[in-house]
C-alpha cells in the first residue's frame, strides 16, 4: 500500500477529465488502442472511479449499468504504480459502490494473463462464455458476486440520502440521525392527535376509537 492515494467517485468536470487522461495514457499512448475505439461514447452514462496519488490522477474504472447487474471495464493503472494495490483499491470500491445501489454480480473481461489477478478479488471465469478477441489482445469473461452491505439505497431510503452526490451517501449515524428525526416528528404529530381527540364521557365506558386507527397522512 502507497501513502496519500485517494479512491473517489467521480463527480465533478475536473476529475473526468483527470479519469480520460489516465484512459488515455494507458490504452491509447502505451498500448496503441485508436482513440475512436478507446472513447466509444459511453463515457457520459456510466459511473468512473478514480484514484489519486498527491493530486495527480494514476487509475481508473468505469462501471456501466444492465438488467441485475453492473459491468466493470476499462480498468487502468499508470504503469509506476502496477506493482501497488491501487487497482485492488479501485475494485473494491467500485464493488462496494456497486452493492449499496442494490446490485448483486458484476460482469467484467480480463485478459488472459491477468486472470489469476482477478481472481484474488473473487472474480471467476463465466461458464461456457467464448473468449473475446478485442484489439489483438484475448480476453476472459468473469462475474463475481457482490458483497453484502449494510443501508442498500431503496425506494424507502430517506430523499436527502438518494438526492446526495454519488457515492457520499450517508455514514451509519447519519442513517441513525434522519431516522431519530422521523420518529420524533411522528411522536409530536401522535401528541398532538391525542390532544384534539374527544375524550369520552365519565362512568359510560365507552371510548371514542375512529381517530386510533386512521392512517398517518404525513408519511407517504
């Protein structure tokens, strides 16, 4: 492990352009993939994860979105840096990012001699699947199943949580605070019906129940 690297998802102009150039560099300038091939136009709908060394861009990952499961590509590393965790780094966050928006495998191609590699993160070979002739280079079909996390982002998951930037969802007590926050904006709102509620009339035993059961109209 390296000092002063940072994994992040990216978010803003400045750090695409920053995951592009160390696509660039790698793929286009070192192994001589043409441009057209390398930046093939689904860039601008897929999720990029980004690894940084003192500021300065060294990996990335793109992570497209399918029916049930998600697909890692155009995974990258500077070569001064190959010989480091940074891509195991970039994998796992990309798996646990992965995981919290509810997805359970992930699909990916690794080249042949690489194989090995992608099988210490738990990727395994898909059965029966061809291999991929693609650029001069053979490649390997692999799926690996997801880890298990907690707070996976759900329809119920509170709006200011969903409307967060990618990937800076909320910590456990985060989760913790909106949840005090709703129950005791429902404590208030049960005090409050208790107060309006009529209460029966002294020694006739009967109990005034048509308010105890109606819906909460705040909760939606």
């Amino acid at each position: 492990m390296i000092d002063a690297v940072e994994i992040k998802i990216v978010g803003t102009d400045d750090e695409y352009a920053k995951a592009m150039a160390v696509r660039r560099k790698v793929f286009v300038q070192e192994q001589n993939i043409p441009e057209e091939k390398e930046f093939d136009g689904n860039d601008h709908s897929a999720t990029h994860i980004l690894a940084l060394h003192n500021g300065e861009p060294i990996g990335e990952m793109r992570i497209r979105y399918f029916n049930g499961f998600v697909k890692f590509e155009r995974m990258c590393v500077l070569k001064e840096y190959r010989k480091t965790d940074v891509s195991e780094r970039i994998m796992q966050t990309g798996m646990v990012f992965a995981a919290r928006k509810g997805y359970e495998k992930v699909y990916g191609i690794c080249k042949k001699e690489l194989l090995n590699r992608w099988k210490q993160d738990g990727f395994l070979p898909i059965p029966g699947a061809p291999f991929v002739r693609q650029n001069g280079m053979t490649l390997i079909p692999v799926y690996s199943q997801l880890p298990k996390v907690q707070n996976v982002l759900t329809m119920q998951t509170p709006t200011e949580i969903l409307n967060a930037r990618e990937g800076q969802w909320e910590d456990t007590n985060q989760a913790d605070k909106y949840a005090d926050m709703r129950r005791n904006m429902q404590n208030r709102l049960q005090e409050v019906r208790q107060l309006k509620t009529p209460q029966p009339a002294e020694n006739t035993g009967f109990q005034i129940s048509e308010q105890k059961n109606k819906p909460n109209s705040i909760e939606r």
